[in-house]
C-alpha cells in the first residue's frame, strides 16, 4: 500500500491521456478520428476505471490505519522562498476521491448513448476528462497554490460544458454568468491566500494549521486582518458552491448537456466548494466570527434555494435549487462544526442528485421523441404528465431518488440529513426550525417535480398517441390539478412578452432567463431531422445501467455512517474513515450513540417530510375521490376573509419563487446597469474630453499648417517684403513700449 501511496500522483493524472490523444488525433488525422468517434469512449471509461479501483485501494487503506500520506517536490527557489508541489493522502482526499471517481464513471457510461448523436461528441469526452481530471488534482493538492491552480482548471472545464451547445444565446450567456459570478470568488479566494501567506509566510497545509492558530492565540497578528483572510477564503467556496448571494449561476448552468449537470451539481464543481471549506476548517475554527457567518450563510441558503425551487417549471432548473438548498446543509454543518456530518451528507446527497440529474436527462429524451429537439418543451413540467406506463424504469429511478433527497428512511440522505437536523436543533433553535421547516419544503417540490412529471395524462399536443385525447396545455396548473379557470388565465406561447397568471387575477412577467429559443444552427443534427414518435419510450440499457447502479448507492451508501450497535459512534466506518481529522476538529464525535434520541428525533424529521408530501399531493394528485372535482380557485373565492389571506400569502410565495426571488433583478438593476452606467460615463469622459483636448490640438496644427502652406509661394522677393514688414511691425512696438516706459 505505500507502493500505492508513492504513485498517487501519477494515479490523479491518468484521465488526461484521454484528452491529449483526442486532440492530436484531431490535429494529425482528423477524417479517420472522427469517424471512429465513439471508440473514445471506452479508454475514457476504462481509465477512470482504473483510477476508481486506487481510489477504493486507497480508502480502505485510510479506514483500516486511519494515515496519512504526503509527498512533495519542489518547483521553485528563490532566496528564502520554495514553492512546492505534491499530493496529500488524507481521509478527506479519499473520500472525494471515491466520490468523483464513482460518479464519473456513471455518467460516462450515460454519456455515451445520450450525446451520440451529436457532432460535438469527441470534444464532449476530452472536456469531460480534463474535467474530472481537474478535480481530481484539486481534492490531491498538498498546497493552497496547487488548490487555485485546479480550482481554476475546475471552473475553466465549467465554463465550456456549460457553453457546449454555445451557438444558442441563452447557452452562451448562461456559461458567461457562471463565468462572472466565480471570477466574484475566485478573486476573493486570491486574496485570501496572499493574505495567509503574509501572516504565515508559507502555503503547506499542515504548516499554515499550526502557524495560524499559533498567531491567533498569541494575538501575534491583527485579530480582524485574520477574520478578513478567512472571510477571502470563504468567498471562494460561497461562489463554487453556489451559496447566496453568489447562487445566481447554477440554475442558468443547467443549459448544458444533462450529464455535465449531474457532474457539477454532484461530484464537481460544486462539490469543490464543500471541499475547500472541509480542507481548511482548521483555519475557520479558531474564529468564532466566521463559524457563525458560514452557518448563517448555510441556514439562508437552506431557506431560499427550497423557496425558489416551488414554482420552476424546467425539471433540471428545479432539481438545481434542491442542489443550493442541499449545499447549503453542508455548509451549515461545517459552521455548526458539525464536520462528519457535512461530509456524510456530501456524499450520500451526491449519489442521489446524480440518480435524479440522470434520471431527468432520460425523461427529456423521452418528451424528444414525441416534440422534437425543443428545450422549451422537452424540460418543461408543464407538457410532461403520464409518463409512467412509458418509462417505467426511468420513474422508479427517479422516485428513489426523490424519497433519499426528501430524508425518508432508509434511503442514504435520510441519515446524513437527520443528523444535520439535529445538530442545527442544538445550535441554535431558530436554525433548528429554519432546517426543519425546509425539510417539509424539500418534499412538496420534489414530490411535486415527481407528480407532474410522471402522473396524471401527458400534456403535449401530439398526433396517433394512443389513449385519450390530450388535455390543454394548461390543464395541470403549476398550483393545483384542475388548472385556472379561462377568464383568470392568459395563455402562453412563451414568448418574452407575454405573460403567466397564477392560480388568481394578477398576471406575472415571465422570467427572460426561462428557456425559449430554438437554436438555428447547432452541432446535433439528428433530433432536428428526426420524425417524432407517437409516445414517449424508455432510454437504452447504457443510459439506464448507470440509474441502475445509482439506485444502490442511493439506498446502501447511508450505512457506512450508521453504528449497528450502542458503542462508541467512531465504530461507525465513516467515522473510523474520518478519525485523523475528528480527533482534533470534532470531539463530540467520541460521545456514545443513543439508538432511542435518534428514533426520536427521526420520527419528527419523518413526520415533517411526510406532511410535505401530504401537501403536495394534495395539490398536484389528490388521494381522495372526493377531491377529484377540487377547485383551488373556487375554494378562495368562497372561503371568506381567512382563507383569501392564505390565498394572499400564497400568492406572494409563489411570486417570490418563480421570480427568483427578485435577486437576479436586483442584480441586473444595481449593479450590471450601474457598472455599464459607469462604464459609459467613462466611455464618455475619454472620448469627449481627453481624446477631445488631444484631437483639437490635432486640429489647430493642420489648419495652422494649410496657412501656412498657402503663404509659401516659392518667390524670393515675396520672402523679403514680408520679412521687413514683420521686421518694421517689430520695430514699431518696440518703440511705443519705450516710449511708455
């Protein structure tokens, strides 16, 4: 195993081989690699395999001698200065590293089937390698300048998945935002790092742990210069991991392909922001400030990712504010100090947003068969409905991961989720009824993703479907199952001018950022040439072996964090995996499991997230027969001054949702139209005033210039009269400014 150790680094670096084959091929022999296309994507697979199979080696090396492996080289001297580079084997590393070598291969696998017919198809595998590789080099990375070197590949490989499909608008302003809004906290991450570098004077890990805490205690540095660095550091895992009020990015970056989208919000890049914060906890437990600000920035994201996920219409979108909503969690267990638990969650909320990422990319190949290449319908939950009996394996996937994302037992989320919960409880109770009260949330919109997707009647126009004739597009309202009445409702053909009512009078401008162009010129050719078919139809077996495979995680994977007996918590195996780290960051972790306080706690967690299931239900398929007829509607208009109250606060709910709760209007209002503002203003003062001093000298020099070029005409006898007059003109003055004298 230390043989292992030794090659780790040579073990990070095996899925590049992929990309930099693919680009010389394309560069030397391009015909022949092109035609032999979807070769590639078994040395991708098999690779990762590869890595995959250390990465298990090197875990379960972890969990039985509890080590750890570091090893440097360095790159760089310059008088006392040495910049080093190496790997770092630690419980962390392992842990990230199984997680994105498992997810990767997953979706690979899906990859294969689901881009294959696009153009793009080789340039998809050689980002997605350097991608993975990327990460891979991230969660290795012995230093904090190794970190931002990967941490920018990271967000590099982002920024082209997103645009893949970058000849539409709306792609290639969505993979610009995400761009942006890391620049935001990746710039931040920078300072932070040459902040501590100037309080320690080194990058190293181990050496910044002890130094820094060091000068804290010994108050050998300004105590807010200390707060300030970390608060830097923070910045950057705010913006990775999609945390307000740096969020704005990941629902746009749904845009790209379906499998870049489970990769990111699982394994990747927003995984990457967890990690860093988990990597550096050392640092941010010694300021109790920043603690409370990370928890507080986790409780808010808790709240406002749930909130704005009510009322999305675009599955993958919906499914991206569950992801900030979950994200959130985590960074609430690490501010709460809660550091196993922010991890468990990390992994077992991975395996499950995969399965659902995964298992939405199928449905959307699903509606394609039946509308065509058309993102504004194939992902809208609006047109879905009825799906069940046509993709059977694809809902109970789905609705596997729906109830391990919801925390019900004894899927996995369900006991990362719990102790999180109880542990905000016991922090604070405000945040214990914030993490709670969105526990509820957390299962009416995935409940309601789930009922408007796969039950009731499809709700496309399409012809020889067999069954009953399709229902209006409107049929299922985004609140209720009978859907609007005709004179409340305007109906949409989603153009950006017009609007969408709710269930009542008012009606609502329909977000600019919702999906509604057709691209005219894209890579994929074969959806736009393909003839729809009369239903929908299940995926292949190379798209649903990975949902498979991704059911058993989502319902084993929670086990590695539960003790089957009433001794110490540590005999759990992810506590054994993390005792290196809990030793010193965590010693609650050593108290006893009481098997009959968790049943407790449990049973109420269970009960909330049941009761949001109840709702939804409720509204999107009523249990009840005597609720079949059930109008939403005529039950405000008729229910007196309470309920039109409930019908009020229900409304400004789903304003604030389905408008994103107005922060990206905010954003655009005072600070892109204020930068641009700004920007003209400056515009104006270099052009108008300093080109204008200059261009005007520029001016007088010719005129002055053509003067005197018309004076000259090449006569002696001219040169001489005007030079005695200018002389006698001399003279003259002369003279009268003597005699004044």
């Amino acid at each position: 195993m230390e043989h292992i150790n030794q090659y780790a680094s040579i073990i990070s670096f095996i899925p590049v081989i992929v990309p930099l084959l693919i680009g010389m091929g394309l560069l030397l022999f391009p015909t022949a690699i092109k035609s032999l296309r979807r070769m590639w994507a078994f040395p991708s697979i098999s690779l990762y395999s590869i890595v995959m199979i250390f990465s298990i080696k090197l875990s379960i090396e972890q969990i039985n001698r509890s080590s750890i492996y570091q090893y440097v080289w360095s790159w760089t001297f310059n008088n006392d200065f040495s910049l080093e580079f190496g790997y770092l084997i630690d419980p962390l590393t392992s842990i990230m590293s199984m997680l994105i070598t498992t997810v990767a291969i997953m979706v690979l696998i899906y990859s294969d089937n689901y881009m294959s017919h696009d153009q793009g198809y080789l340039r998809f595998f050689a980002y997605m390698s350097f991608f993975n590789t990327s990460m891979f080099g991230l969660v290795t990375s012995s230093n904090l300048i190794q970190i931002y070197i990967f941490w920018e590949l990271v967000g590099m490989c982002s920024y082209l998945l997103i645009g893949f499909w970058f000849t539409r608008p709306i792609v290639a302003n969505a993979c610009q935002k995400a761009f942006v809004t890391n620049r935001v906290g990746d710039f931040g991450l920078f300072l932070g790092i040459l902040g501590l570098y100037w309080i320690t004077g080194s990058f190293e890990f181990w050496d910044l742990f002890e130094i820094f805490n060091k000068v804290i205690y010994n108050s050998e540095v300004h105590f807010l210069f200390g707060i300030l660095c970390t608060f830097f550091l923070f910045s950057g895992a705010v913006a990775k991991s999609a945390q307000f009020p740096l969020h704005v990015w990941l629902p746009d970056a749904m845009e790209g392909p379906t499998p870049i989208s489970a990769l990111i919000h699982a394994a990747t890049m927003v995984a990457a922001g967890i990690f860093l914060v988990a990597r550096l906890f050392p640092l941010f437990i010694v300021i109790p400030y920043i603690m409370n600000l990370i928890s507080l920035i986790g409780i808010i994201t808790v709240l406002l990712g749930a909130t704005l996920a009510l009322s999305q219409k675009d599955i993958k979108r919906s499914l991206a504010y569950s992801t900030i909503s979950q994200l959130g969690y985590m960074v609430l267990a690490l501010g709460m100090g809660s550091y196993r638990a922010a991890l468990f969650h990390l992994i077992t909320h991975a395996y499950s947003k995969a399965l659902l990422f995964l298992g939405s990319g199928s449905v959307i190949h699903s509606m394609e068969a039946i509308v065509g290449y058309s993102p504004d319908k194939s992902q809208n939950m609006v047109f879905m409905g009825g799906l069940t009996k046509h993709v059977p394996i694809t809902k109970t996937a789905f609705f596997l991961g729906t109830l391990s994302i919801c925390g019900i037992p004894p899927f996995a989320c369900f006991w990362s989720k719990d102790e999180i919960l109880n542990d905000s409880w016991l922090y604070s109770p405000i945040f214990g009824i914030i993490a709670f009260s969105t526990a509820g949330l957390t299962t009416f919109y995935m409940f309601r993703i789930y009922l408007l997707t796969f039950e009731g009647h499809l709700n496309v126009h399409f012809k020889n479907y067999s069954g009953k004739k399709s229902s209006s597009l409107y049929s299922i309202s985004l609140w209720g199952k009978k859907g609007l009445k005709k004179k409340l409702l305007t109906l949409l053909t989603m153009n950006n001018n017009e609007r969408l009512s709710s269930f009542y009078k008012k009606t609502y401008l329909i977000d600019g950022n919702v999906r509604k162009r057709v691209r005219s010129f894209i890579s994929i050719h074969f959806f736009d040439n393909k003839k729809t078919s009369s239903y929908p139809h299940e995926s292949d077996n190379t798209m649903l072996f990975p949902l498979l495979i991704l059911i058993l995680f989502s319902l084993f994977i929670g086990f590695i964090g539960i003790p089957f007996n009433q001794e110490v918590i540590d005999l759990d195996i992810l506590s054994k995996w993390l005792i290196p780290s809990t030793n010193l960051l965590h010693p609650k972790l050593n108290n006893f499991f009481d098997w009959p306080e968790f049943v407790t706690n449990a049973t109420f967690s269970v009960s909330i997230a049941y009761f949001g299931i109840v709702i939804a239900s409720f509204l999107y398929k009523p249990v009840y027969s005597s609720l079949q007829n059930f109008d939403l509607i005529n039950f405000f208009e008729k229910g007196g001054s309470k309920k039109i109250i409930w019908y009020k606060i229900m409304n400004v709910i789903y304003n604030w949702s389905y408008n994103r709760g107005y922060i990206d209007a905010f954003y655009v209002t005072y600070l892109i139209k204020s930068i641009r503002g700004l920007a003209e203003l400056v515009h104006f003062f270099d052009r108008r005033l300093i080109d204008g001093i200059l261009n005007g000298f520029g001016v007088i020099s010719f005129f002055v210039g053509e003067g005197i070029r018309y004076v000259g005409g090449g006569r002696i006898s001219s040169y001489l009269f005007l030079y005695l007059f200018y002389v006698s003109i001399f003279f003259v003055i002369c003279y009268f400014i003597i005699n004044k004298i």
